[in-house]
C-alpha cells in the first residue's frame, strides 16, 4: 500500500470514528479548565520557594505566527517543566520577546520607502526611524496565545519581558560596562563581513547559524602583472572579485612551493609549478626556469590602476610570502587588497604595505576610483574587466558558480571590508570558556566536545558593534578633545554624568547626553554604535530580571539555568552568546543542561518554507489531531536529539490511532466496567508487593511489575534529557496495558473481578501521571474522570506528584511473562501461514520451555488453544505432520502447534463468530449493554443447527439474549430478501456459511 493510500486511510478511521472532533473538544474543554481553575499558577505556588528549577525560556521574534519549530521547542520547554514540576520543583516559565536587530529595521525600511541605512536622518529624522520600529515592534501576532495554548504549554505571558523594556537594556549596558571595565574591549580595526544593504558588519557565526549561503556565479579571471626591470614578464594573479583589483597592492606566494616561468606567445609567465597543466591547458608553452616561491618575494610589479599611486609607499606593488596560498585552485599567486579580505588585512599589518580603501559601506566606489565612482561593487565587475581587457592585461576570463555568503535579513551579497568596531578579546579567555563549558551536560552528546568546543576554540575576537540604530547603544562616551573614553552601566551614572533625565535608552534619545570629561573637561558624546543584538540575547538571564539593580539575590541563587532547548544552529547563537558573556562576566556557565533539538524539513526533504508550501498550516493540525497529538508525535522523533526530520502527517495520524486512542480506550475499559459494579479503589497493589506478599492473580502482579519498570525507565532517560526515548515508553506501557493485561484479564473484567479492577484503577492512576508532562491533555481528561471514584486526587493531574514507584521489580516474572509473550508471537506466526485466525481453537500446542502451570495457560489462552505443554528440544524433530513450527533463532524459542482442526473445534469457531456477529448487530441497533433481546437466526448448513441445540445458552448468556429464533433455508440471503423486516447478513467460519440476524429489544 502507497503512503498516500495509507495516509487516506488512516484519515477515514479517524474521521469515522469521530476522533477529530473528541479530542478536539478534549483540548477546548481543558484549556478553559486550566484557565477558570488558574491551574498554571497553582502549579508554580504549590511548589516552595527553595526547590526551584531554573529555566531560561530562549524568545522568538516579535512579528509572524508561529511554524512547526516553535511549537516543536515549546512542546520540549513545557514537558521539561511539567515533568520538573511533579517532582516537587518550583519551575517559573516567565516568556520573553526578541525585539531589536536588523530585521526589524529591514522591514520598517522597506515600509517607509527607504533604500539603506544612509537615508536615515536625512530622508526621515532618527526620532521618526525609531518610532516607527517601536510600532512594527508592538504590532504583536495576536495568534501567539492561540498556539500556546493549544500545543499544551504554560507560560507567563503577562509578565513577559521585552527586549527593548529600558529595564532590561540596563540590565545590559551594565554587563557590557563590567566587561569593559575588566579590559576586556578594545577597538580596532578588522576586515569583516560587511552587509552594504544593511550597513553594518555581521558576525562570522550570524552567518553560519543561519547558513546563509546561496550558489552564486561570479566572474574568474587571471590577469596579468608586469613585472618591472623585466621585459615582457608577468605575474599570472587568479581572482574572483574583480572589483577590489583597482585597490590592489600586493601579491602573496608560497615560498616553500615550487614556482615557474614559462614561454608562451612570446611573453614569461610566472606561476605555481602545481597549477601549470590547469592554466596552460591545451596551449602550448615552454618551462624556462625553475624555483622556489621564496626567489619571488621582494619582486615588484607594475600597478593595474593608478588611483592610489599618490598614496603609495615603497613596500607596496611587491611580491610577499604567506602561508595561506592555496595550489588546489588559481595559479598559486595570490591578489592582496587589504581593505576587503581578512588574510590580506593580516599580511599588511605584518609587513606594512598599504590599505587602499576604493568603496564605501555602501558597497559603492569613491570618486578616487574615477573610473567607476558610484558603481556598485557587484555591478563594477564586468566593467573593470573589460577595461583590463582593453589594457592587455587579462589573460583568461571564465565565470565560476560557488557558494557565496549573503546577509541573513535581506539576502544581499556580502562583502568583507576593513572596519572601525570595537571587539571583545576572546582569544586571552579561550582556556576559561572551554574549562567552563566542561560543566554543561549536552543532548546530543556529541555536540560537547564536537560542535561547541570547535566554535569556542576557533571563535575569533567578537565583533560587539554595529553600525546601525534599533539595538541596544554600546554605552561608551568619547571626549572629542582628549580621546578619553569611559563605559557607563546604568541610568543613575548617566543622568549623574548628564544632569538630564533619562526617557529612552534607544538612539537617539540617548545621544542627547553629553558628559563634561573627567580628564580634560572637554565634551564627550556617545559612540554612535549599537551593540550586538545577540549580545543582548546573551544577556536575557540577567536582563529579564533587571539585575543587579533588581532581583539581585534571587538571580545569584538561581544561576545557572538548570535547563535550556532551542535549535542546533544556537549552538552559534543564543547558547555561545550565553556561554561566553557568563563566563566573562561570573566565571561560571550559564546553563548545567542544555538540549538541542533539530530541523523539520518539508515533505520534500526541504527546510519547512511557506514559499515551497511544503508543509500543512500549524493551526487546522492543531485543530484536526489535536495539542496531544503534535506534542507526542514530536518528542517521539529523532529531531529532539539534533537530527532533521521530514514533517509526516501519517505519522502523526499514527500517534493517534497507536497510542493516544488506545490508552483513551483503556480508560473507557475500565470506566464501563468501574461504573457496572460501582468500584471504589482499595489500597494499591504496589503497597501489597512492597510487603513481600503477592497478588492473588499472576497477571496483575506483572502489570504492575511491568508498568513501574518501564515508568522508572522513562524518569531515567528524563533525568539525563532523553526525551525521545522517555517518549516513546508511552506506547510500550499501552500495548502493554491494552496488548496484554486486558486481553487476558477480559473474563475477569465483564464478572467485575475487584482485584482485576483494582489493578487497573491505580495502574492508570500511575501511568497518567506519568504521561501527563508529554500529552497534558488526554490525562487531564481521564484525572478528572478518575476523581470522581478516588477523593485523594488533587484538583488538575498537573498538581500531583510523580509516581512513586515500586522499589523491587521482580524481574524474574518479567522475563517469565517475556517468554510468554514471544512464544505467543511465534504461535500467532504458525497460525497466519497455516491461515488459521485465532478465532479458531485448536488442541494442543508443544513449547522448548519449561515454564510454570500458569504461564503454560495464558499462553494457551491467549492462542486459543486447549492445552500447551513443555517438551524437550529434542523431541520436536519426532512430531507428527498435524503440528507446524516456529523459531526464533536470537532467542531459542521454540513451539509446536496441533493444526488439524476437528469438527468439535470448527463448531466452537462458529460459535464465536455468531457471538460477534450478534454483538455487531447490538452495537448497530444501539442496545445498551444491560438491555436484552430476542433474536432470529436464518441458516442454510447443519452445522448451525447443530451448534444452536448445543451452545444456545452460552451464545444467550455472552450476548443478553432472551431467546432464539432458528430457520433453516435453502437460499438465506434470497430468504431474508422477502421478509419485511430489518435483517443483517453475515458469512462465517473458513467456508463462508450464510447466516442471517433479525434482533427486537425486549423489556425485561
């Protein structure tokens, strides 16, 4: 069967069965009840003060709706914590906003009409820049609760902190100032990656958190540098940024490598002897000479342009060693234009040749680049090799298609640019950030010593400002006669220093407080940058509490976090920006647990997108499978332990139908036959074992060994942050609930056997409280149904304990009942390739096993057949052909099952299924189960009238039937045909024998 088959048919059982609709009214009727009962809250004060679990809620954006990745980590956060919370913790779960970045500038830009950062405060002032951010900012999405609530998630969003609250922004000026004052910051001046859309730098790990990358075909060409003193010689230099070649200034080798000059149409090219073949292919040349790179060095060249000549010094347009040049690709021969590359900057500063700067943060050339004054970089590319051309000084020009970065908000094209910023040293404090990060627990594990050390090993200097406006102001003042400079960290020193109160913290309000230098007496001003909006983030745990001017000893009790999850690509983000800024500022990390979960990909394989539409809307999910369904189907996959996983709407229909219906239907189980003999809980059987005695029946015994193994299991893997394994113990508890327990125990259950019911009761009041941090609702609904028998229960399932369980699991039952269990699939095999349903009895099987009187019997039970033995391995080669074998060779498990069914056995078949099909005919008439009937049963074989004579009172009895009509007919269905009366037909038994029902209640 296709997927989509599969998944149409699930879909139709569901919606016949009316499962949408219940547990959509399930969830509908829960949230109003937490809601009118104020039950979250309760949660928390029920909890003391000094046993609090600290949880740092990582905030989404502002703008939007919720997508699958918010509800998959907000599914986590609250399971973490309902689970916390019935272990006695106290677990707060105050929400936050991200506010500020250039995102938001972005899209107020675009709504005012403006094309770049140099239009603000001369097309629009910065007071109106601003205003307009604080508006775009407070246009909440008004769905955001909708979504909470029904994924089943608990969060104080009435308390919830915003990043541009000043207090918060005060909370971070104060870090920023603390690790000044350490001397921690300098400034200086680096190549970066520089966003000429957005104007301002952006960080290495911005780019790579975001993998914002695109295939992109520039152009790559080898040009030609005369060498000077040296007729017609040249130095063949590979690029693909023609656009920095007008700020050229040196060319780097290695010197270690071995390099060539070779004769081609009467001029001397030199270039690596390792990329010969690959630049001459197909050409015809001859090698002259012969060296090492380091003979290179010192040579000069010729310059391509002369815009800068005025500005040379004697170290420029020469040859220079380096370690960095690479022989796998170009000529070996390395253009340097210091202003725009990284290895370049580093090589002028080492050896002192010029930086010729040729384009503004803009992207665009300056007038001294006359040629191409105005031109944006990109657009530059193709002018410059044409001229290049026009010169004879372009020797190859082909086109290359690679992955280039873009901006992460706007999906410009990057450019790396030397920059004025101020950074925070980083590489002093490599051997801290790493000790520390020794202390953090990670799921997955690998991502400790993998992922995270390689990002604070590699980390360079963080880049800390940005030349932009919504953000946090980097708070250093700057004298403008002497060049002192302090840090400020709180409103009280800046209105002291300023003698003006302090409104806004934002730009440019806060420009407007200017300081009387402590050095000098001159007037010092604000640095106009902002800082790092992921700094910020770094500083929510302290920033949302408003420390230290607030809060100040309740945050020191409570850091670090106990517990934190976002997305693997955090790793760069909010858990290194965490991590780094905990360290500098207290020497300690900023979280003991940390869960990273992975991507949801389309059911195309691709990141979920709105554009590819390749995934259902959150919201009709929600409301089609409900909050439990989604939850549990969640954290259940592999993406809560970093692995991408597609988005499967079958398999989320799965969770339904597998789990969350069958354990519903445990509960209706239980409540018909609870209501039939108005049962009251006695003491739990727990308490019966943990005093050495046992239990009258062997089947509850195990249950509850059973259900207290796999519940203690599942704490172990929540306590270590396994979420995916502790979540999928829920279906093993209810297969083996519904599975096994219940089916065996079904005789017991319709006599209204107490033990049987008793065992039960506290079997679900155990399993539901420890299924209730993964599908709230579901066990919300049955708590609240179980506390109408049981007065000890608390007012939500959410305000209980956790289980305490058994102390001493008697694993000799289990493995036992584990034997019986495989030994039942094996029969069930035999069964099915002898095509022998269950329905039919059969008379004896044989087992390798020597198991006790009682397991021997469920086993036959359970395979209906009459009796099972025990004999020897050896013996079962000596069986006659009437038994058919099993065996599983990982286990050794053997059974031999009597196939040859008698006359005797095919009447007891039937009598089953004329049982069923009486009980069909009920259901569909809607008797009650206490109501009874009379019955008519047309037939066309004897064998039914055999087995009316002698099962009649058993069929009777099984089915509330007063009493049964019979007719034999030639024809039944065509008997049944002409009869005024509403009849149901059915075919029996391994022939398909005709019977024919007509059913009338009677009061009785």
């Amino acid at each position: 069967m296709s997927n989509n088959s599969q998944s149409a048919q699930d879909d139709k059982f569901l919606q016949t069965k009316g499962v949408y609709n219940f547990f959509k009214q399930i969830d509908e009727s829960i949230i109003d009840f937490w809601k009118q009962n104020k039950v979250f809250e309760k949660s928390i004060e029920s909890r003391p003060k000094n046993n609090q679990f600290v949880f740092f809620d990582g905030p989404p954006f502002v703008t939007g709706t919720p997508h699958y990745g918010h509800l998959l980590v907000s599914a986590i956060k609250d399971m973490v914590a309902r689970y916390q919370t019935m272990l006695g913790k106290r677990v707060e779960r105050q929400w936050g906003w991200d506010c500020h970045g250039i995102y938001v500038e972005q899209k107020v830009e675009e709504k005012l009409g403006i094309k770049n950062r140099a239009e603000i405060g001369t097309k629009i002032s910065e007071e109106e820049f601003i205003q307009a951010c604080y508006d775009f900012v407070s246009n909440v999405s008004g769905k955001w609760p909708w979504y909470i609530d029904h994924i089943g998630r608990w969060a104080d969003l009435k308390n919830a902190y915003w990043t541009l609250d000043k207090k918060y922004m005060e909370s971070v000026i104060w870090a920023f100032k603390q690790i000044y004052d350490k001397g921690y910051v300098y400034k200086g001046k680096k190549v970066l990656m520089h966003c000429p859309r957005c104007v301002t730098p952006i960080s290495k790990f911005e780019i790579a958190m975001s993998n914002s990358y695109k295939d992109l075909e520039d152009p790559s060409i080898i040009i030609k540098m005369k060498v000077v003193d040296k007729q017609n010689t040249y130095l063949l230099v590979w690029t693909t940024t023609p656009w920095t070649l007008p700020e050229n200034v040196a060319v780097a080798v290695d010197k270690n490598k071995t390099y060539v000059t070779v004769k081609f149409e009467n001029n001397y090219y030199i270039l690596a002897k390792a990329r010969l073949e690959h630049v001459f292919k197909d050409k015809k040349y001859e090698v002259i000479d012969e060296y090492k790179g380091e003979e290179l060095i010192g040579l000069s060249y010729e310059p391509l342009f002369d815009y800068f000549k005025n500005q040379a010094t004697d170290k420029d347009f020469k040859v220079y060693g380096a370690d960095f040049v690479s022989m796998e690709e170009g000529t070996g021969l390395v253009h340097m234009a210091p202003a725009y590359g990284e290895d370049d900057y580093v090589l002028s500063q080492k050896y002192g040749f010029s930086v010729f700067e040729g384009v503004d943060e803009l992207g665009k050339f300056y007038d001294i680049v006359k040629d191409y004054k105005g031109q944006f970089f990109k657009d530059a590319d193709k002018n410059i090799i044409k001229d290049l051309d026009k010169k004879g000084l372009l020797f190859e020009n082909a086109t290359i298609k690679h992955s280039y970065p873009v901006c992460h908000r706007c999906g410009t094209p990057l450019m790396y640019r030397a920059t004025d910023s101020y950074f925070i040293n980083l590489k002093d404090h490599k051997k801290e950030l790493l000790e520390q990060a020794e202390k953090i627990n990670w799921v997955p594990k690998h991502l400790k010593h993998g992922r995270f050390k390689y990002i604070l090993e590699s980390a360079p200097d963080w880049n800390i400002t940005r030349t932009r406006y919504w953000s946090v102001p980097i708070p250093i003042w700057k004298c403008d006669k002497c060049g002192h400079e302090i840090a400020v960290g709180s409103i009280k020193e800046i209105e002291e220093r300023s003698g003006k109160k302090v409104t806004d913290l934002h730009r440019p309000y806060i420009d407007k407080h200017i300081f009387t230098c402590e050095k000098c007496g001159g007037t010092m001003h604000r640095v106009e940058d902002v800082i790092d909006v992921w700094f910020e983030s770094g500083s929510m745990p302290y920033g949302s509490r408003h420390y230290p001017f607030e809060n100040k000893k309740e945050f020191e009790n409570h850091f670090p976090a106990d517990f934190i999850v976002e997305g693997i690509d955090q790793t760069r983000g909010w858990f290194n920006a965490l991590h780094k800024i905990s360290v500098l500022l207290f020497n300690k990390p900023a979280f003991r647990n940390v869960v990273c979960h992975g991507v949801i990909l389309g059911k195309d394989g691709y990141k979920l997108s709105k554009s590819r539409k390749n995934y259902p809307d959150p919201e009709p999910t929600l409301q089609k499978y409900g909050g439990d369904a989604l939850r549990l189907y969640m954290l259940s996959s592999a993406v809560v332990q970093g692995d991408s996983v597609a988005f499967s709407e079958k398999e989320l229909a799965g969770v339904l139908r597998d789990i969350l219906i069958p354990y519903l239907n445990i509960f209706r189980y239980f409540a018909i036959y609870a209501n039939k003999s108005n049962f009251k809980p006695e003491e739990h059987p727990k308490n019966v074992l943990e005093k050495g005695k046992n239990l009258s029946n062997i089947l509850d015994e195990w249950v509850i060994n059973v259900v207290h193994k796999q519940i203690k299991e599942m704490r172990d893997y929540l306590d270590n942050y396994y979420i995916m394994h502790a979540s999928r113990k829920l279906r093993k508890i209810v297969d083996d609930i519904s599975m096994w327990y219940i089916k065996r125990s079904r005789d017991r259950f319709v006599n209204s056997d107490a033990d049987a019911l008793n065992t039960l009761f506290w079997v679900l009041w155990d399993v539901n409280r420890a299924f209730a941090p993964f599908v709230p609702f579901v066990t919300e609904y049955i708590h609240q149904e179980l506390k109408k028998i049981y007065d000890k229960a608390k007012l939500s399932v959410h305000l209980e304990y956790y289980p305490e369980l058994l102390k001493n699991i008697n694993t000799e039952l289990l493995d036992n009942m584990e034997i019986v269990r495989k030994l039942a699939s094996l029969g069930h095999k035999v069964r099915v390739e002898n095509n022998l349903p269950v329905k039919q009895p059969l008379s004896h099987a044989y087992v390798n096993v020597n198991l006790d009187k009682y397991y021997l019997e469920l086993l036959a039970q359970e395979l209906n057949i009459d009796k099972t033995e025990y004999l020897e391995k050896d013996a079962f080669d000596k069986l006659d052909k009437d038994y058919s074998q099993g065996f599983d060779s990982t286990s050794n498990l053997k059974i031999a099952v009597n196939i040859f069914v008698t006359r005797d056995l095919l009447k007891r078949r039937l009598v089953r299924e004329i049982i069923r099909s009486l009980q069909i005919v009920r259901k569909h008439l809607k008797f009650n189960l206490e109501e009874y009937a009379n019955v008519q049963i047309i037939y066309n074989d004897d064998i039914i009238k055999e087995i009316l004579e002698e099962f009649a009172n058993d069929i009777k009895k099984t089915t509330n039937i007063s009493k049964i009509y019979e007719e034999q007919v030639n024809s039944v269905m065509e008997h049944c045909k002409k009869l005024n009366q509403q009849s149901f037909n059915f075919k029996i038994g391994p022939d398909k024998i005709d019977i024919c029902v007509i059913m009338s209640k009677l009061n009785k």
